[in-house]
C-alpha cells in the first residue's frame, strides 16, 4: 500500500494512505452499530467506500490519502473503539 508524508498542523508528519485500511471494531453487534460507524468513516476525507463485517467485527475503509488518525477518530465519535 502506497503512503505519501505529508505535515499536518501540529508539525507532525503522517503518513497518508492509498488503497485499504482495515480495523477491528470488537463492539459491533448490530445493524445500528453497521449504520453509525459507516455514517462517520463516510465523512472523513479521502474515504470512498467503507465495508463493515459485523461477524468478524471487521471495518475496511477505502480510499485516496487515507490517514488513521481521523478514521480512527470517526470510529470513536460513533461510540466505539478500534483495535
């Protein structure tokens, strides 16, 4: 999976990603749980498509200069946590 650097207002670098990231979202259990957590990933920048698993407890998001520190900040803001 392709990254590219790039600084974000902090002064801290990040790598952004290209392609897929995938986390484990152990408190899924529901198609409520799908619905807030899809809603959430959906709206952070660079995402285009997101895949919950709710059997696995899996989340895979897709997409252009992917960086895990608002995705996981999204999954957070739908009430969960990622592994």
């Amino acid at each position: 999976m392709p990254g590219v650097a790039s600084c974000t207002p902090g002064g801290y670098s990040a790598v952004l990603m290209t392609g897929t990231i995938q986390y484990a979202v152990p408190g899924m259990h529901c198609g409520h749980c799908e619905r807030a957590v899809k809603e959430e990933l959906a709206a952070v920048a660079g995402v285009s498509a997101v895949d919950v698993d709710l059997e696995t407890k899996l989340v895979t998001v897709s997409g252009d200069a992917l960086d895990d520190r608002p995705l996981r900040a999204a999954i957070e803001a739908a009430g969960y946590d990622a592994a």
